[in-house]
C-alpha cells in the first residue's frame, strides 16, 4: 500500500444509497486501453458492478451530471493517477467530487498510483506541476480546490504499481482487496423481512454511528424472535462506514467445539484485516492478537447467540481492544450476559404485531384458491397462536402453504398438544441452559402461575420458596433469559409458545397419560388420575393445582393424593356452594383421609372447601412450610401444630366461624408471615413469641380477637397486659417489616397502652378502619416506618409526631381529620393521600410547602403528590407543579 490512512467518522450510508459497486476515475488517454482496461474487465468478471465512462453512459447523455451522479452512487471509488491525469480538468472536478463523497456519504476511496509516485500526486511535482501551472495561468478558479482534493487523495492508503511488476498479479490484488470491501447492493430486506426496517432504524439510532466513541449494543429476547435478523440487517446497512467488519453466527454453538473460541477469534481477525488465514493456538494468544491489530482500527463485529460471558470476555473483552468509532452488536437469549459484560444499550427485540404477522404470514403461506372468508379466519387464527415470533409464522406457514382448509384447522389442533419440532428446539435452547433447579422453578410458573390471580405477588414466592426453588434469584434468572416477564402488578407471564413448550416438556414421555407427569394443572386430567386403580403408585405426580370441583369429587382428590408420595404442593379450589345449599350440607369432621398429606408436602393451599377443620391430632410434616385456606367458611378450629416445626406461611381468609388459633401455633419458630383476615368469630390468637423471623403480621377483620373479654386467662402471661401485646407484638419486634392491625375496632388506649413499642425494622403500618381520634406516634419507637394507612379512620382528628422516615401518608375517609402536626422533620415524604377530610385549603399548602422544602433529600427524581380533599390535585415531579382540579 502506498500510503497510510486515517478513518473519518462520516454518517451512516445506507446501502439502499448504491447503484454501483465502484466508480472508476482514470485519464483516457493514459489508461483506457490498458491498465483501466483490464482492471474493468477484472471487476465485471468478480461481478462487480462497474462504472466506466465509456461503457456505460448512452450515446447523446449528458456526461457532467451524469457522472456526478454515477459518483454519489458508487460504493467505492477507484482513482487512477497517471501522469496526464492533471492535465484534465474534468478528472480534476471527479476528483473533488470523489473527495466530497467520502466526507459526507462514507464512499470508499482507493487510489491507484500509475507509474507516478505518490509524493508526485501530493506535492504536485514534474508532469503535476506542469499541469496546474498551465491551470493557473488560464486563471481558473478551480486550482486550489483541485490542489486540496489531491493532497487529500494522495493521503489515502491505496497502491503503486512497480515499474517492472506483473499486471495481471497487480490487478488480482486490487480487485481481491476491493471484493472484501464490498457490500451488497441490493437489501437485505427481501420481501419476507416484515417490520424488519423500522426496527432497524430504532437501533441505528441507538448505534450513535458518526458520533466517535466505542459502543457495545446487545439485542435481547426470546428465541424465533428475530434477533439475528435484526442484527444482520442492521450490519448490511452500516458496514460500509467502517475499516473492518466481521459477522459471528452461532457463537454459542460454535464455541463448545473443540478450540471452538480459538477459531472465533481467527474468524474476527481474519474478517476485519481481510486476511484469508490467521493462526491462533491459545485463547490467550488470541485475545492479544485481537486487541494488538485492531485497537488502531474502526470496526463493526457482530456477534451472533452469544450464551456465555467467557464468549464475550474472549472475543470483545473490553472496548480498548478496538479503534475509536468501534460499534460491537451482540445478539443473546440472556440479558446477564449483557449486564455483566456492561454494554451500552440492552435492546429488548419486540415481537410482530397483529399487521406484520399477518403480512409475514401471507408471504408465506400465499391464499391461492382458498375462499378469502376461510382463509382470513385461519390466518387469525394462526396469527394469534404464534404470539408475534417471526419464526411460527414462518414455520407453519410454510408447512399450511400446500393443506386445505381442513388440514390446516387440524394441523393447529395438533399443534395444541405436539409443538411443531422447529419452532420447539429453537425455544427449548433456552430452557436447556437452565440449572436443574431453575427447570423444575420454570415448569411450575409455567403450569400453574401465568397470570393466575388467586394469589398475590408476595404468596405466589412463598410458595416457590417453600418448595425450596430460591425464586428471588431463580426468577431474575428467567426474566433474563427471556423465558418469563413480570408485569407492573406482579403478575407472571411469558409468550403463549414459551408456555406451550413447558407443558410439551411435562407431557411429552406420557401425553396421554397424566398419572405420570410431574404435574397436573387439568381437572380433566386430575378426573382421569382419579379414575385409575386406588392402589396405583403415584409417585410421579409432584403438584396439582386445579379448580372449580364439586365438593364430592374434592374428597376424591384428596383420597386419590394420599398415593402421591412425592406430592410437594396441593392447590385445590372447589366450586364455591349457594347460601342455601350450605346451611343444609352437613360438616365434615376431618376432610383430610387417612395418609394425607404426604410427608413430602410443603404447600397446602385450599379453596372453599366445606369442612370444620382440616384434621384431628397430630400429625408429623416437617416439609410443610405453607398453609393457605380460603374461604373455608364452615373451619371452626385449626390443627396441631406440634408436628410442623418448619412452618414459615399461615394465611387464612374468610373463615367466619373459625374461633381458635391452636395454642401450639406459638411454639412455631419459623414463622415469617402470618395472615388472617375476615374472621370476625376468631377469639384466640396464641401468643407469637418464639418465631424470630416473622416480617409480616396481619390481622385484618378479627373484631373478636382483640375484644379482651375473649382473652382466655393465662395468654398474657409474660406480656404486657394491653390487648394488641397479647398476640406477642412485644417479642418479635426486631424483624418485623409490615404489620397490618386494620378494622380491629382498636382505640386510641390501644395505642396509649402500646407506649415504648419498639419495632426497629417496621416499614409499613395499616391502621385502616379503626376508632382512634387521636393518633400520637411519639409513643412508638419506628424509626424505619415509610409507609402508613390510616384510611377510613372516621373519627380520627389528628395525626402527629409522624416519625422522620415516613414516605407515604394514606389518609382517605377520615372525615373528621383537621391536621397532620408538624412534618417538617419528615425530609423522606413525597406522598400523602386525604381525600374526604377536613383538611382545609391552608392546611394543604402547609403540607406542600413543607413537603416542597424537603425535595432535594429524595434520591432519583423528585417526585411529591399531595392529594387533599376532592378539590385539587397537586404533583411536583422533576422541577414543575402541577395543580388540576378534579371534580
């Protein structure tokens, strides 16, 4: 080469941009009929797609526009220098015009010194000279643009052929080098590419091309969902701005070879220096390399299905390895990959909408003769069974492209029970990554927690912890690894195919055969289950959750479980039994057979069963970390729990009759939350004071329990003698983080008596529904409350002494409420809710105003809501009040 080169960061150029690989710049008379014209018959041989003068342009077209034109649309332009090529004015004009592509198109320049030197062309010495004399002394205007536009040409990396070197090796060199540098004309975004542009435009943006730097970009989401198609796309788009590209397919796959990251850094290596071989015999050896050739160089490498951070850390391990204006794309299933590696951008791919499916789907599975009404419907039909993923659309339209109406209706009802085997193995990728641990967590959101609204947030990871999956980490896993999401609300979800495959996985040994699978979510299969021979082992079956069973076909399941030794969870919901049909149903004295539960059971939950208790005596389950029981409106008493010593979750809901909580419910030492609301009858409530790990308390609706005429002699025994102490609030203080004592018809001596409380690691309080008129917090030692309701409090006056952390103060329907006290130590509140109070006009600008002074202290954005009455509205959110009425 005979000169060395400088990259310009220059704007992105589309190859929509090109009509021509290259544009050949040449003096006739010089070169035509020799080195151009061998050079040109070399290129079209390559098929590239030649600009020539001569051989293009049409007799009577006007030379000058048209090859300023043919310039603006040639990828590359090929300059050949020889000693007349100054004596021409118009090469001279070429040249400016070449010289002003690259510097606002990205053009590619390639000169080629012809028997001249280069310092001849940049110092316009001997025939140069001569010529742009003659040029000044005809006075044009043009001479220091001309001389710019050489010395800038002249500065450019490109060859100089010896005097005595063969021709025919000279031009295979330059047409070899140009073949490498070239990209394609024509769009990658062929027809069957749906909504494939303006995805791509959304992350050209984010690439920042020609604004310098060193960016890493990671394109994220499920299998099938067009990463790769985004990824290569976007790459035939921008290449051409770049001194080196390389694209890394199947990096995951490719890498578990023998050497296999070896040979993926000879592929980076050998793409970017458009080399045909390089050697690597170490990683180590070629993370060296990689950083010593290419950190001087403008690069675009993309690497395709990335699974693991060693890939990245070996391959583009730091943005150092690489040359100013460096762009790294990275295609991965799993965002820690990105995370950890810290890219620039996570870009999470978005799925086909309605439209594009269905336009991708036509492509593929053309109408033909079909009647249009069918036709559509099937077309709906499959749209929405493939969920927006490029690849079902593509699959099954290929496969439905040749089926008549009622072959393809069949073929989706197939597909219900048996995925199609592609779309499968591209998903289940995924899923085979997975920790054992993380599959078995994976298969049970999947069966029984998608968008499942019986249980909140919280109860759905109680459960999964007491099955011992550790879902805190296990779930962030799956999130990253795209085979779940987690709505706003804490609802779980994942795509409908995603969904499917882990169904397929449960059934696929034994799809008619339910009485073998690890779970069971189906009441038809449960039904069938209970069909089979009583005495049939059951061992496969490790949880049912099922609904909407009569009361009789309950006890069967129940009956049937007892088989199930390994049964670990239980979820059944009978159908909910009229008013009328209840009062006559006659009580079961113990719904549980003989031998349920197993000892293996870690998690109980019931539904609207109709019973008076669960069962009689003792019963040894030490797995049993879970019991949740709701609705059971004839429950009466609860167990013994003696014999569950690793009890972490007791919930109970709507059990009106219920009336005792069994004494040995306080020896439990491993109680973390416990929830009992609407049981007004509930008149016993053991002391809680041996758990030392208890973070949730509440006691919502249970008027009885608090009523200390129902306080049995004896419970207060070591505690302080007030009513709320005798359920043990005073011995489990430290770990406690939210207490819920809301409609307990507590009064303001409640709280009085309650002097000294000290709940060090309370965060959220609920007082809602009670009786206080005035409630006085200095009495309470909270340090780390945030968040307080007293909502619905009607004949509370006052609040104060708020403690100094409190964030959010909920305090609707207090309709005698006149003043919150000073707040002005309260430097963390941002929100307080009181609609329905006294709390005037001036009482709400003392709130803001204090609430206003103490913005700066909140991390973050600031962001106050002051809600009072029903008159106004007020937020200030990042520096503007905004004040709306809304009634």
């Amino acid at each position: 080469m005979a000169s060395s080169s400088s990259s310009s960061l220059g704007p992105v150029i589309s190859f929509q941009s090109w009509k021509y690989h290259v544009f050949l710049s040449f003096r006739g008379e010089d070169t035509r009929n020799t080195f151009v014209g061998h050079l040109y018959s070399a290129l079209e041989q390559q098929g590239i797609y030649t600009y020539k003068d001569d051989k293009t342009l049409l007799r009577g077209e006007s030379i000058g526009p048209s090859l300023m034109t043919a310039i603006e649309k040639s990828q590359v332009a090929v300059i050949v220098f020889s000693k007349n090529y100054a004596d021409s004015s118009w090469c001279l004009d070429e040249l400016v015009h070449i010289i002003k592509c690259k510097d606002t198109r990205g053009q590619i320049v390639m000169p080629i010194f012809y028997d001249v030197d280069p310092s001849e062309v940049r110092k316009q010495k001997q025939k140069y000279k001569e010529a742009f004399a003659k040029h000044a002394s005809e006075n044009n205007n043009k001479v220091e643009s001309w001389r710019k536009a050489l010395v800038d040409a002249s500065n450019i990396s490109g060859w100089k052929r010896q005097h005595n070197e063969n021709e025919s090796k000279f031009i295979k060199k330059v047409v070899d080098t140009i073949s490498h540098r070239l990209h394609p004309l024509t769009s990658s975004l062929d027809n069957n590419l749906i909504g494939v542009e303006a995805r791509m435009k959304h992350l050209i943006s984010k690439l920042e091309i020609g604004f310098g730097g060193k960016r890493m970009i990671g394109i994220w989401g499920v299998g099938g969902g067009g990463k790769t198609t985004l990824a290569s796309s976007v790459y035939d788009d921008i290449s051409s701005n770049f001194d080196g590209c390389c694209f890394i397919k199947n990096v995951r796959k490719e890498s578990c070879n023998k050497d296999g990251l070896e040979r993926l850094q000879e592929k980076i290596l050998c793409g970017v220096l458009q080399q045909k071989q390089v050697e690597v015999g170490r990683v180590e050896e070629g993370r060296c390399m990689i950083k010593d050739r290419l950190r001087h160089r403008k690069v675009l490498i993309v690497l395709d299905d990335v699974d693991n951070l060693e890939q990245l850390e070996e391959l583009a391990g730091s943005r150092d390895w690489f040359g100013e204006g460096s762009r790294i794309i990275i295609t991965t299933r799993d965002e820690h990959v990105l995370t950890a590696h810290r890219v620039d951008v996570v870009h999470n791919i978005s799925l086909l909408n309605n439209d594009e499916a269905m336009e991708l789907f036509f492509k593929h599975a053309p109408r033909g003769y079909k009647r249009i009404e069918d036709y559509e419907r099937l077309s709906k039909d499959v749209v929405s069974y493939a969920g927006g993923l490029p690849l079902a659309l593509r699959v099954l339209g290929r496969f439905l492209c040749d089926k008549e109406m009622n072959e393809c209706r069949s073929a989706l009802a197939r597909l219900k029970e048996i995925p199609d085997a592609n779309i499968l193995e591209v998903l289940k990728i995924s899923f085979d990554r997975l920790t054992p641990l993380e599959k078995e967590l994976f298969l049970d959101i999947a069966c029984f927690f998608r968008g499942y609204c019986r249980y909140t947030y919280e109860e759905r990871m109680m459960i999964l912890n007491a099955c011992s999956y550790y879902p805190v980490i296990g779930i962030k896993v799956l999130v990253q690894k795209a085979l779940i999401t987690i709505s706003e609300d804490g609802e779980f979800d994942m795509h409908d195919l995603v969904q499917e495959m882990a169904h397929y996985i449960v059934r696929r040994e034994h799809p008619k055969n339910p009485e073998k699978h690890s779970r069971v979510w189906k009441v038809e299969d449960v039904l069938k289950i209970c069909s089979v021979d009583a005495r049939m082992n059951l061992d496969t079956i490790e949880a049912i959750g099922v609904s909407c069973f009569w009361s009789v076909e309950s006890q069967h399941v129940l009956q049937v479980a007892t088989n199930m030794k390994k049964l670990r969870w239980i979820d059944l919901n009978q159908k909910p039994i009229s008013k009328k049909l209840l009062a006559v149903t006659p009580l079961s004295l113990v719904i549980m057979p003989e031998g349920f539960p197993p000892r293996d059971l870690c998690c109980l939950t019931l539904k609207t069963i109709n019973a008076n208790q669960l069962w009689d005596g003792y019963k040894f389950l030490p797995n049993l970390r879970m019991i949740k029981l709701d609705y059971l409106s004839k429950l009466m008493k609860t167990p013994d729990f003696d014999g569950l010593p690793n009890l972490e979750g007791f919930i109970v809901n709507g059990s009106r009759l219920l009336q005792e909580i069994h004494p040995s419910f306080g020896h439990l030492q491993k109680l973390v939350c416990v929830d009992i609301r609407n049981c007004e009858n509930l008149r016993m409530v053991p002391p809680i004071t041996r758990s030392k790990k208890l973070e949730t308390l509440v006691l919502s609706w249970c008027t009885s329990a608090f009523n200390l005429s129902n306080i049995q002699e004896g419970s207060l025994e070591n505690i302080l003698p007030h009513k709320m102490n005798h359920i043990g609030l005073s011995c489990f203080s430290g770990c406690l983080r939210k207490l819920v004592l809301s409609n307990c018809s507590l009064t303001d001596g409640d709280i009085n008596s309650a002097a000294g409380w000290e709940l060090p690691n309370l965060l959220e309080l609920d007082l809602q529904g009670n009786g206080f008129v005035r409630l006085d917090f200095s009495l309470l030692l909270l340090p780390q409350l945030k968040r307080l309701n007293v909502s619905w409090c009607k004949q509370l006056v006052e609040l104060s002494e708020l403690p100094s952390s409190i964030a959010v103060v909920i305090a609707g329907w207090c309709y005698s409420l006149e003043s919150f006290g000073d707040i002005s130590n309260c430097k963390w509140l941002w929100q307080v809710s009181a609609w329905y109070t006294k709390l005037g006009a001036l009482c709400g600008d003392i709130l803001l105003n204090s609430m206003l002074q103490n913005v700066f202290y909140v991390r973050g954005t600031p962001k106050i809501t002051l809600s009072v009455s029903i008159f106004q509205v007020l937020t200030f959110g990042g520096g503007n009040l905004y004040v709306g009425s809304t009634g």
